[in-house]
C-alpha cells in the first residue's frame, strides 16, 4: 500500500460532471446526472438511495468497471479515460477488490479456488495462496466449506466467499455493492466488521446502500435520479 492511501484526507478518487445513460431512444434511462464526488483515502464511504437511484452504475463508473458518458474520474490523480486496458486492469488486480451484486463466482471452480483466484493472479507462491485463502474463508464462516462448489451455498454464503475473494489479496481499495443485502443481522454485523477491518488497516471501502452500512460510515452519499441529493 502506498503512503498516499494512508492519510484520511487524501483523494483516493474523484468524479466531476458524471453522466451515463443506458439505452436509446424513447427507452433511454439516464442512470447517472451531473454527479460531482470524492472518495478519501481511508474512510468507510457509502452511497445509498432508493432501488433504481444509480448507486450500481455510480460504483462501476468510480471503479473503473464501466465508463461514463459524461464527465471523468481520476484515481489517484490519474484520469480514468486515459489509461490504456492494460493500465486500468493493473490498477484493478493489484489495487482493487470488487463484490460485486453479479457475484461473478467462477462456478467450475471450487470455493477456495474462487477465493484464491487474485492471488493467483497476482502471482504468489503456493503455500501463501493456500495460507491466505484458508485464512479468509474462517474469516469469514466458510473454513469447512472451501471444497464446495459455488453453486451448493446459499445465497448468503456466495456473497461471503466473493467477499473473501474481495479482501484476499488486501486491496487498497474495496468496492462492495450491497453485500449485506441478502444477509441475516449476524451474517450482515460479521461482513460489516470485516469492511470496517479494512478501513482501519489503512484501506478504502466504498459500498452501496444497506441501512446498517450507513449507520457505520464515515461518510454518505444520497443518490436519486442519477443525482446527489443533500
Ligand atoms: N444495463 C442496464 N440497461 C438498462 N438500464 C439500466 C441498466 N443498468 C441500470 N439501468 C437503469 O439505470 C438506473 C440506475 O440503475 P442502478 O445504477 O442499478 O441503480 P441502483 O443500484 O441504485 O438500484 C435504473 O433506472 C436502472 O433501471
Ligand atoms: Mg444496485
């Protein structure tokens, strides 16, 4: 993690005039209006707002995963739009874990396989792999479940194992969409601690909507329409 991600008022991301539409003609929505927003560097950042408000598509566009149509979104200074595929997965890879509401579970993988996947990815040896995903699937409940495969879990236990592919290779910066949604109290507190977790090793985590998320955060983002609402 670089000393950059470590001071709470540094801008870990910004976004200025963004605007996304989807669709075309009389059935174009536009998901996202005009929304100007900064996440710091070490802060439990949450976006909330009604069903249909933006928050997936604000969370895509500030990651990286989608690009807006409007306006830009820098990352550490850098503008998104600028930076090659090879770049924008790098900074993916390296620095980011997603949980995402499409968990995107590899499903011929087994539990821990799908967990160990970053790490993999990023390189590390064998016994560090084994090590490290063992490490957050107890984490996060699933310790005896890591020979499963995705689709014999619940829809809860799916949610934390993205989530313990999320943390396993101790991004700088998590994006999580909902991923208390389909939890019990006890499931969501256990997810919500392990986010929190993250912010206080010095990490980001920006993470839409759940009332119990927002009561924890460092700061809120109301979205309605594709706007920021005061
Ligand atoms: N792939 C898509 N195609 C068409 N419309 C979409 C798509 N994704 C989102 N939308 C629309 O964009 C708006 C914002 O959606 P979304 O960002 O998913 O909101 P939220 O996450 O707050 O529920 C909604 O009106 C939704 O129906
Ligand atoms: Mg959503």
């Amino acid at each position: 993690m670089t000393s950059s991600l470590t001071a709470r008022t540094t801008v870990l991301a910004a976004a200025h005039g963004l605007g996304k539409d989807y669709g075309s003609g009389d059935a174009a929505v536009t998901a996202l209006s005009d929304v100007d927003c900064t996440v710091a560097a070490g802060e439990l950042l949450v976006i909330t707002g009604p069903s249909g408000g933006g928050k997936t598509t604000l969370l895509h566009c500030l990651s990286g995963i989608a690009a807006p149509d409007r306006g830009e979104v820098h990352i550490d200074g850098a503008d998104l739009a600028r930076l090659d595929d090879d770049a924008r997965a790098d900074l993916r890879r390296r620095r980011f874990g997603f949980c995402f509401q499409t968990l995107n579970l590899l499903p011929a993988l087994t539990v821990a396989e799908n967990v160990q996947l970053p790490l993999v990815l990023a390189g590390n040896p064998a016994d560090r792999i084994r090590q490290r995903s063992a490490e957050l699937l107890g984490t996060v409940g699933l310790a005896d479940r890591g020979d499963a495969f995705p689709a014999r879990l619940s829809g809860g236990e799916q949610v934390r194992v993205a989530l313990a592919r999320a943390l396993v290779n101790d991004p700088a910066v998590v994006w999580a969409d909902e991923p208390t949604g389909s939890l019990d109290s006890v499931a969501a507190a256990g997810v919500l601690d392990l986010l929190r977790g993250v912010v206080d090793r010095g990490g980001t985590v920006v993470v839409s909507h759940d009332p119990d998320v927002v009561a924890r955060a460092d700061r809120v983002l109301r979205l309605r329409d594709g706007r920021l609402v005061p």
